[in-house]
C-alpha cells in the first residue's frame, strides 16, 4: 500500500531550502530598542544590525527568503531593506506595503513603506498581490515558481480578523494546482489550535512538528511563525536559528517537491 502511495508522485525538484524572517525592520532587539520611550526603537535606522541580518541569510544560502516587517525605502531607514539584502545575496527582490490599498497606512509616509518580501534565487515565474479584506495588515505575496506555489502572510492581531483571513488564505490555496506552501507570521496568540481547521480544510501541515516557539527570541513563548506545507512537499530538514536580532526567531525548512504522477505503474 505505502509503495503505491509513494509510485503517485514523482520527485522534478530536490532539496530546496525556505527561510522564514520576521526582522521587525531591522531595527534591533533588547532593552534599548525600548529608550528613551517604549517603542522608540521603530523609529531609529540600525544598519549595523541590516548588515547581520544580511550575513545570517547570506549564510544559510537559501534557495527562496520570506521577510516580514521590512522597511523598502522609509527616511527611517534610508534604504530599501528588501533590495539591499537581495543584492548582498544575488537574489530576485518582490515587495508590498502590508497594508490595504485604500487604508490609511498607505498615505502615512514611515508606514506606507512598512512592506512583506520574497528575496528569491530560482527563475520566478511570477508574483502575485492579494489583500484579504479584514484587518490592518491584508497583503498576501504569492510567489509562482517552476514546480510550486508559496504564499507569504502577516495576519492580523485580532482573533476574529485572522479567522476571517484564513478563510480567504484557504480559496487561494484549494484554488492552486502546484505544490502549495503557506509561510508567515500568524500571530496566534492563542496558540497553534487557531490553525486547526484552517490546515485541516486547506490539506495543509506545519513543518515544526514540535511546536517550537519562535517569539520572543530572547525566551521564546509562543509560537507565531509557521511554515505550512501542502501534498507534493517533502520535508527533509525543519530549524529555527537561535539568533536574536529581531523579536522574532527565523524558521527554515529543507524540502524536496514531487510532482503528481498520473501514469503510475499498476
């Protein structure tokens, strides 16, 4: 039976690596992002952290980087984080602000480049901006490879508005007929059940199979970053790289990609 489960699929991409990043906009982590006012670290450029956080990803050499919270091109930061880190590694660079088009962060000028990208090393076939249409953050980047589909995600802080966004996440998953990965920061405050019957009606699993918790990074307690993966994803290595230079923990999934084999042997 498990032979010809396993005869259903054929393997056309091996051992391709995912970084999953939340780098709060490079701004740093620790008691001095809190000075001289709680919060004012968002307001400061910190390059020397960009430059690590660069050479982290430098160093894990991966094939496709999903960052959340990057700056592309604010006067805080002075650069498009995004394009930097993407021309530091030799990758292709895609990007969004996070926010509904007709929202009002997209006039305010710091937010208006708060952004989510895909830094990329294979040929993209294309890039694709959905926005959900409740909460705050609704960018949706879904980025087309040869062989498999990946959608990247920051939802919302309200429980009822990432309900509703899973919702609309799920269409776009079942309506996909590639490989399916779902990554982001899923801020779920209330623990890994929100995701339940989203990854059950999706066909969706997460690659931390241990449920490790990836925020904060100092003392990780909860577990809001997730890799999810769908049918013709073949897990072969999960880590999450204990470095702290933003309050999120990076995940970072090796994978394998088959594709379905429509003349199997009988």
């Amino acid at each position: 039976m498990w032979l010809r489960a396993a005869l259903r699929f054929v393997l056309v991409s091996p051992k391709m690596r995912l970084l999953l990043y939340n780098i709060r906009y490079a701004t740093g982590y620790g008691p001095s992002f809190h000075l001289p006012v709680p919060g004012a670290g968002y307001l400061r450029s910190n390059r020397k952290n960009l430059e690590k956080i660069t050479h982290f990803i430098q160093s894990l050499d991966a094939d496709v980087v999903g960052l959340i919270e990057v700056d592309t091109g604010s006067l805080r930061s002075g650069i498009n984080q995004a394009d930097a880190i993407a021309q530091a590694i030799g990758h292709y660079s895609t990007y969004q602000c996070k926010y509904g088009e007709a929202s009002i962060g997209n006039r305010v000028p710091i937010l208006r480049k708060q952004g989510n990208a895909f830094l990329a090393a294979p040929r993209v076939h294309g890039e694709r901006f959905h926005y959900f249409d409740t909460g705050i953050k609704r960018l949706i980047i879904e980025l087309e490879l040869e062989n498999v589909a990946i959608f990247l995600v920051h939802l919302s802080l309200k429980y009822r508005h990432r309900q509703y966004q899973l919702r609309h996440l799920h269409d776009l998953v079942k309506a996909t007929d590639k490989p399916v990965i779902v990554a982001g920061d899923f801020n779920t405050f209330w623990g890994e059940h929100e995701l339940f019957l989203f990854t059950q009606a999706a066909g969706l699993a997460s690659a931390n199979i241990k449920s490790l918790p990836s925020y904060p990074s100092r003392q990780p307690r909860k577990e809001l970053d997730f890799i999810l993966y769908g049918e013709g994803i073949q897990p072969t290595a999960f880590d999450i790289p204990q470095v702290h230079f933003s309050d999120h923990l990076p995940l970072v999934l090796d994978f394998d990609i088959a594709a379905r084999n429509d003349n199997p042997p009988a």
